[in-house]
C-alpha cells in the first residue's frame, strides 16, 4: 500500500507511491520539526541549514538544541519552529519527526500527534508503529553512497541528505536551501559542492518517490525582511565589546562558555593596537572563585572587567562577591543559568539562579541583576551593565539561561551606541585639589553612591584603603557598631537608588483585565503566544509585566497593586522569583500572588502555562 494510505488509517506498511492530500487542510506556515541523531554526528551544520533557509523565506522561525552532557554517542534533538505569527517559544507537541537515530526512532515516532509527519531510515521500518501518521522512509546510507565516495565523510553528508528530503516535503526554497548551505561552508568550496550534492540527492528522491500527504507546507513571507539571526551569547559578547572590555577573566563551563569564546574572536579582530598589541587581556583562571576575583580587582584598578558563569560556578563565587558588595568594587558576572543543584543537568535550561544571585555570600547582601528576556537585551543589558557596575560600584549580574545563550534567536539589529561611557564617581586629580580631599566611603550626594579614586591618580590625598574588614567613612580600619551600622545602611540606601537605574520593566496592559501575569527572561515567549491562546480560545483578557531587572522598580508594585490576581510564571521549582517578590512588596499585596513553574530542563512552552492558569482560574 502506498506511503499516504499508512497516513489515513491503513496498518500496511509504505511504498512510497502515495494519493493526494485527501482534502486534509493545509498548515502553512506554522509548525514545528524535531530531528533526532546522535550527539556528534555532525548534525548541526544541517540543522542550522535548514533553520536558516526558512529565514531566507521570510517566515519567522526559532531553532533549540537539546544534547546530551556527554562528548559524543547519546541521543540529540534539534527542535525548528516555523510560526508565521512570530511565535518563537518551544511548542509542546512536534509535527515533523526526522528520525536518525535507531535507539530512539521508535520513541520519537511515538511521540508525534495524530496526524503528524515522520522521516525516516528505511530500515528502521517504522510505519508498522503508527497507522495515523505520515511515514516517508528513506534509504539514507544508498542515497549517501551515491553521492560521496569517500566512507569517511558519509556520516557528515548523510545529515544533507534530510535536508533535501524535508525541503521537498515542505515546500522550502531550493535557492534558500542552497544561500544558507554556501554561506555555512563559504570558506570550504568542495565541502559546500558535496553538501549541497547530498541535499540535491534528498530532494530529488522525495520528488520521485513521495506524493504529498500531509498538510505542513511553507510559503514565502516578508516577515525576516532586514532581521538577524543570532544567538545570547554572542550577543552578551558583542554588547561587552562596545562596553569597553579589557580584562575578562574565565573558568569554561556549560552553557556560559561561548561568551567568552565569542568575545575573544571580537577583541582579537577589534581591539589589536596599530602596533601589533592588544589592548585587552583574557585569562583563563585555576578556578571561578579566582576568576571573579581578578574580576573585581581589575575593576578597583579602573578597568571594564568581566567574566562568565553559570550556577555550579555562582555558588563558588561567593566570597568574592560580598567583597565586592562590602568594599564597593565594579565588575560584570554573566550567568547563563542551567539545571541544578549541583551538576545537575549541564545542558538543560532553568531560571534557578535568582535567590543564589540576589544575596550570594554571607551576611547582609543585595546584588544588582539584568534579566535580558531577547538576543537584543542579551546585546544591551550587557553594555548597561558595564555603566552600571561602575555608576553603582558594585557587581552587577547579567542573568540569562541556556536556551537564550547558546540556540539561535531572530531579532532586530542591533543598534550602535552613540552614549558615551559612564565611569561613574571617578575623581582626578585636579577635582581632589579643588575638594581638598575626600572620604572613601561617605554618601556626599544624598544617593549613597560614594566617590573613588583609581591607583595611579597623581595626588597625595587621592589613596585609600581596599578592605574586606570593617571601615568607616573614610576607609579606616574599624569595628565600631555604629560606624558598620551607618555603612551598612548606607548599602542599602544604595540598593533603593539602584532602582531607580535598571532597566523598567515591560508592561503589556489592556488596562480592564484583573488578571495579571509576571514574569522575565525567556519565560516571556511563553508568555506572549499563551496570552493569545487565552484571549482566542477562552475569551480571557490578562495584563503582563515582564521583570528586566533585581531590584525591583516601582512598576512592579503599581502592576501587582492594580489587580486582583497576580500569576508569577518562571522555570524554576521553588518560586523563587516569586519569593523575591514577596520580600519586596507591602505583605498586603503578596496574598495577590499565584506561581506557575515549569522546572523539567526542557524551554517552558505556552500551552502548558495556558492550561496551568486556565485550571487555576477555573476558568
């Protein structure tokens, strides 16, 4: 029987020879395809491939990778969503399986809804699991052969192959297909002639054995027209870049390695001096704790300072961090959160790192965090918070997560800045002959922000003590309680100023719903198509704030204050950013608060905070 009747309800296995679409309706332009290898199979390049030749159409689209922690062997997914409404958050059910891998072939057939696709390994056979999707086998290891002599590279060409075979099954552009395989081999020309032979290969079997059967088809749009296509690590990098960054410091660790991987490309391509000197240094440290360390001393010494980390990495930063908080010293941290505690799950996302981050160290601690929620703020909040680490003085958290840093996002360009740098209170030479002098550590301007000097500042009154012990005012030695009381008060004071400049939050409002949503980060994809789902198939109106930024702005509380009902969606177990809001709100308001979490290391989808919320609503 043929391909399509397996499709409609026959138990017969396929032939290939399929009948029309049976009046099924076509789904243009919106769905998902998840392909399935094994980690190091050299997959990528294809995936990417195919991610970026539905970009070339115009239709918006997003790409996740979802790989083992291991080197090389065990399953890997990779997950592309064409969504014409811009939708760019992970889709709880898959359309279109393209099943590589034989361990879990059978698992990833099994998965898909009535009604959805499979491509697969002839071999794997494994139409005799499903009657009620579409099967297209396809013999990849002939196809390959066929087009690469060498044995060698066949498992790398096999990859291409699929390529073909999805791009025909779908409807997408061989031109697109062809501009995206020759710009991901454009300085490999023979690598880029086989690979695109393979895809050709693909495409010229499903075109002679394949008559369509399912109803997933793509169509040109202009919706990409004049985007990028990038992912929040190399944005981080690049918005460190324009921040002028000189010392970066770093441990490698997954998902945060590639900030730094990324930046070193850009300092090495922009930041050699005519003479043949950089301008910068990156030091790869023994250890976390000695990378913020440098950090931070860089930062006293009057250098944009940096460095990259995620939660393994975070717990053992602590002590230096309340140094920096208590001796008010500028550096950057970026976390690029995952699965803990501990190893955890290395290469699964999470928004865990909040409560970790907000009072690391011991005794009385706040720190600054950004809360980037797109690729674009990944890029800005990474420049603001070089100019805020050293407005503030003291270290600022960049906290982003696996899925925002290391898989591809489309955005809007990014913009040049045009600021100048923010240094801060930084005192010359010349100001402390017109002040005759100054005090370390004394809240001069009624903002608690002292003033400083750098090392090197050719005055006699321009040095000062740096230390982790008790001080007062003038950065003498002292254990006094009334000087650490007025000290710490004055942090704090700090803190309340610092709300006043981190970034606002976004506040998405009708302005009738008593119904409010919260949330940050890469929950606001989610958040975004959930409250369509909500308006469109339950006629439910929601307001929604998304945090940009630990403390709080006066938005927050006017938001919560608002409604009757208050819904803190984030990916974590233990509600913690709801915990933070506890703290920070009148406890009159915090009995507004529900939590929805989502905590499986898989991207939060919207359906499952729709069906959450819809539950609690009663709705």
């Amino acid at each position: 029987m043929a391909t399509g009747d397996v499709a409609l309800g026959n138990p017969e296995p396929s032939t290939g020879t399929n009948s029309d679409l049976s009046g099924r309706k076509p789904v243009i332009n919106d769905f998902s395809i998840q392909v399935a290898t094994v980690n190091g199979s050299g997959s990528q390049s294809a995936n990417s491939i195919l991610l970026r030749s539905i970009f070339g159409m115009g239709i918006p689209v997003s790409g996740k990778n979802l790989f083992p922690s291991n080197i090389a062997g065990l399953p890997t997914w990779y997950t592309i969503r064409a969504s014409k409404n811009g939708y760019v958050a992970r889709k709880k059910d898959i359309d279109i399986v393209v099943a590589m891998n034989a361990e879990t072939a059978k698992d990833d057939i099994l998965s898909l809804p009535t009604g959805g696709v499979a491509v697969y390994e002839a071999s794997f056979a494994l139409e005799q699991y499903r009657s009620d999707v579409t099967c297209y086998p396809v013999p990849f290891d002939k196809l390959t052969a066929a087009v690469c002599p060498e044995a060698r590279l066949r498992k790398l060409v096999k990859n291409m192959i699929y390529v073909g075979v999805v791009a025909k099954i779908i409807g997408l552009d061989m031109k697109a297909v062809e501009k995206a395989l020759r710009k991901q081999f454009a300085k490999k020309q023979k690598a880029a002639d086989l690979n695109w032979a393979a895809v050709e290969a693909g495409y010229n079997y499903a075109s002679e054995t394949f008559t369509k059967q399912d109803p997933f088809v793509l169509e040109p749009m202009h919706a990409t027209d004049g985007k990028i296509i990038i992912d929040g690590n190399a944005a981080c990098a690049l918005g460190a870049l324009f921040a002028g960054v000189t010392v970066v410091t770093w441990y490698p660790i997954t998902p945060s390695s590639s900030v730094v991987e990324s930046l070193i490309d850009l300092l090495k391509k922009y930041r050699i001096e005519p003479d043949g000197k950089a301008s910068f240094a990156v030091v790869q440290a023994e250890d976390e704790l000695a990378a913020v360390g440098m950090v931070l001393g860089a930062g006293w010494a009057g250098a944009r300072s940096m460095t990259a980390t995620s939660g393994p990495g975070i717990s053992l930063m602590a002590e230096f961090a309340g140094l920096g908080y208590w001796a008010e010293l500028p550096g950057v941290i970026f976390d690029i959160q995952r699965v803990g505690p501990s190893t955890g799950l290395p290469t699964r996302t999470a928004q865990a790192d909040l409560l970790s981050i907000a009072y690391l160290s011991h005794g009385d601690t706040k720190h600054v965090m950004l809360l980037p929620g797109s690729v674009k703020e990944c890029y800005e909040f990474s420049a603001a918070a070089f100019d805020l680490t050293e407005r503030l003085q003291t270290p600022v958290f960049v906290v982003s997560d696996l899925d925002l840093g290391m898989n591809n996002w489309m955005s809007e360009p990014f913009e040049y800045p045009t600021k100048p740098l923010d240094r801060g209170k930084v005192l010359t030479a010349e100001d402390l002959t017109r002040l005759g002098g100054f005090a370390r550590y004394k809240d001069v301007d009624g903002d608690a922000i002292p003033y400083r000097t750098l090392p090197g500042t050719d005055h006699p009154q321009a040095a000062y003590f740096t230390r982790g012990s008790g001080h007062n005012e003038k950065a003498l030695y002292t254990e006094k309680p009334d000087d650490y009381q007025n000290m710490m008060e004055r942090l704090d004071r700090k803190f309340e100023t610092a709300r006043t400049l981190v970034p606002a939050p976004v506040v998405v409002a009708n302005g009738t719903s008593k119904i409010g949503i919260l949330a940050f980060g890469t929950s606001d994809f989610a958040i975004t198509e959930s409250r369509d789902q909500l308006k469109n198939e339950y006629q439910f109106d929601t307001d929604y704030l998304r945090i940009r930024a630990f403390p709080f702005s006066k938005e927050v509380q006017d938001f919560v204050a608002s409604h009757e009902r208050v819904y803190v969606v984030e990916q974590n177990r233990d509600a913690q950013l709801l915990s933070l809001l506890k703290l920070d709100l009148p406890a009159g308001e915090t009995l507004k608060l529900r939590s929805i979490r989502h905590y499986n290391g898989l991207p939060i989808d919207a359906r499952s905070v729709t069906d959450e919320l819809v539950l609690q609503e009663g709705i």
